[in-house]
C-alpha cells in the first residue's frame, strides 16, 4: 500500500471509532471520542496537502512548485490548538459531573422523559399534502388573470384622480390669476 492510501484507512478508523465513541453515555468516552475525531481531521488536512516538498527555504534554483505549502501545516496547528481547548473543557465538565454526582455517565432528566413519550406526529412536517400542488393549475390561472384585471382597473381609477385633481388645481391657480388681473 502506498503510504497516503494507509493514512487514508487510519483517518476513516479514527472518525469511526471517534464517532462511535461520542454516541456514548460516559463523558471519558465522549471526550476520547472527540480526541480521535481531532486526530482524524488532522490527518485529513496532512493528505490534503499533497506530496511533501522541499524546504520552504528561499533557493533561487528551486522550482515555485517545489517547495511544500505552509497552509495545511498552520491549519494543523489550529486544530491541535483547538482540540486541546476542547480537552480541557471537557475535563473541566468531566470533573464537575464527578465532584456533583459521583458518576460520568450522562442521565436524562425527568423533562427528556416527557418529551421521549409524547408523540411524534407534527402536523406540519406529517399533514397529508394534496395531490396536486402545482401553483399552475386552471384554477390559479383564472384568479391570477382576476388579480390582473383589477390591479389595472385600480390603476386606471388613480390615474384618472391624479389627472382630474391636476386638473382643478390648475382651474384654481387660472381663477386666481384672473383674480389677481
């Protein structure tokens, strides 16, 4: 096997197991499982690279496309970054759920019960839907042309007001430059 089709399989057995772990109720196997998912996408970002390089070291005789990229080494380093602030959050949890209830599994409380119990019918997502949802039917195309013809009569009616009520303000500004004479 050529080594990037071996990093391949170790990154798929480390976010299987990693997600495996996290559906779990123990938070130390949550946490283990969040540890082999940072791992997992660490190797990712390293396949995703591409194929080692030179140096990143100025040489004028060195192609451009010689050297390594720098990218994927910076995101490595973020995720190690993060994955170690997540560690030590869940630590922190880990250890809280210890001092409280002497316990690392997660239990559901009485408010999870309720909820597990009610039923799972919701109207909107579950309501039987018509046969024909079409927004083209006969139907819409008679109450769209409707919908037309009144939007024009309407804007005819306000285009005639517009123009009488022009109309009599200049009747008005005429009669008072008569008035004025």
């Amino acid at each position: 096997m050529t080594p990037n089709v071996t990093l391949l399989l170790v990154m798929g057995v480390l976010f299987a197991a990693g997600i495996y772990l996290l559906l779990e109720r123990s938070l130390t196997r949550v946490l283990l499982g969040l540890l082999l998912i940072g791992n997992g996408a660490n190797l990712l970002i390293l396949i995703a690279g591409g194929l080692p390089g030179l140096a990143p070291l100025y040489d004028p005789e060195t192609p451009a496309d010689a050297y390594s990229d720098p990218l994927p080494q910076a995101l490595i380093l973020t995720a190690i970054v993060i994955t170690f602030a997540v560690t030590a959050l869940m630590l922190a949890i880990i250890y809280r759920s210890w001092v409280i209830a002497r316990r690392d599994e997660v239990v559901d409380d009485l408010e999870d019960r309720r909820v597990a119990e009610q039923s799972h019918f919701d109207f909107e997502d579950d309501a039987e839907v018509p046969a024909d949802t079409t927004e083209f039917s006969e139907d819409t195309d008679e109450a769209a042309s409707r919908a037309t013809a009144d939007a024009n009569r309407s804007a005819n009616e306000s285009d005639r007001r517009q123009a009488s009520s022009e109309e009599s303000a200049g009747t008005d500004d005429h009669g008072r430059n008569r008035e004025a004479r």
